[in-house]
C-alpha cells in the first residue's frame, strides 16, 4: 500500500513539473494579450491586441525610417528628460527598455565574478560599464547581477581583474542565471554531463 502511495505521490510531483512551465507561460501569454487587447475599447475580442501591435510596428518604422518623425520623437524625449519628477520615471524605463532591446543593449557581456576569494565562489553577470573614471574608480567595472527566479538584481562595481568573460550567447547566460543554473548551459556535452548527473 505504501509502495502505491509513494508511486502516486511521485506522478503527482511528475505532473506539476510538467504542467507548471506551460501553464504558467500560458497565463503570463493571456495576461499579456488581455491587457493590450482591452486598451481599445468596444472592439471585438482580439481586433485590440492586433491593433496596438500594428500600432507599434507603425510607429517603429516611422520612427525609424522618416527625419520629421524622428525630430518630434527627439522633440519630446528631450521635454520629458528635462520635466522635474517626469524625467526620473522616463529615463529609468527608457534606460531598462533599451538594455534589453535596440541598438543600445547592455546585457550583451556576460561574465563571471569573484565575489569571494576563500573559498572562491562566483556568479554569473553582465558588464554595463567599463570605465568609471568619473566616480574615481580606475580599474573597475560595473557589473549587473540578476536573482534566480526573479526579475531584479544587484549592480556590483568590482575589480577588472576579478571579472572573467564567458564564451557564450548572452541569452543563455541570463537564462542560466535567473534559472539558478537549472537553464541555458545543457546544449554541451558537460552540460549533458550535469543534467545526468541531476537525473
């Protein structure tokens, strides 16, 4: 009876880890797709979403592509970052939008930190400044780390010595280091190796 139970109690286990990811990508995917979809009202269901997509890509080719919408473009980023209290709000999202996307990326550098010598343990992280001259920090970088599992982190400044480069895509750094490692390092044969051995 108990050799039943234990059988059971492992396929319920096998079945959350299997259902989680997909119903929880599934939620975060409607989630999203509600909210744009109910920004214009009295639309039928989904018209909305494809709108505001559309609405996107519009502006993104205008904006990218015409010089009189890229002067009000200019226009009005340069009122909102020097408009008091505004200007905090907007350059901290523009600064986070453009890290992730464009031509201004900063989570293109992975690395590995020291950040204890004895015994030595390091983490994964992202360089998004290398000169630091004007804070009077010659030899040292900025280095952004991000928590597992989250969708925050720390920005460390550390020695250049103690930063090593990692030979790998930036996309799978930041998934192994906001998956606690589980992601992002098993396309290998030492990452095969590790997931073996996990299994």
């Amino acid at each position: 009876m108990r050799k039943i139970a234990a059988l059971v109690l492992r396929y319920f286990f096998q079945g959350i880890i299997i259902i989680s990811p997909i119903a929880i990508t599934g939620w975060a995917a409607y989630s999203i797709f509600d909210f744009v979809d109910t920004k214009i009202p009295n639309l039928p269901r989904g018209l909305g979403f494809l709108v505001v997509i559309a609405s996107l890509i519009v502006i993104g080719w205008l904006g990218s592509t015409f010089f009189v919408w890229k002067f009000l473009i200019g226009f009005f980023d340069g009122i909102l970052e020097r408009t008091p209290f505004l200007k905090f709000i907007y350059t901290s999202v523009k600064e986070v939008v453009e890290s992730f996307m464009g031509d201004k990326k900063k989570f293109n550098k992975p690395v590995m930190v020291r950040v204890r010598k004895e015994p030595e343990i390091r983490q994964i992280g992202f360089i998004t400044q290398t000169d630091l001259s004007k804070l009077n920090m010659p030899g040292r970088v900025a280095v952004y780390m991000p928590h597992s599992y989250a969708v925050s982190g720390f920005m460390y400044i550390v020695q250049a010595e103690d930063v090593l480069p990692l030979d790998m895509n930036p996309s799978d750094a930041m998934k192994m280091a906001v998956s606690g490692g589980m992601a992002g390092y098993g396309d290998d044969e030492e990452g095969k190796k590790l997931k073996r051995m996990k299994d």
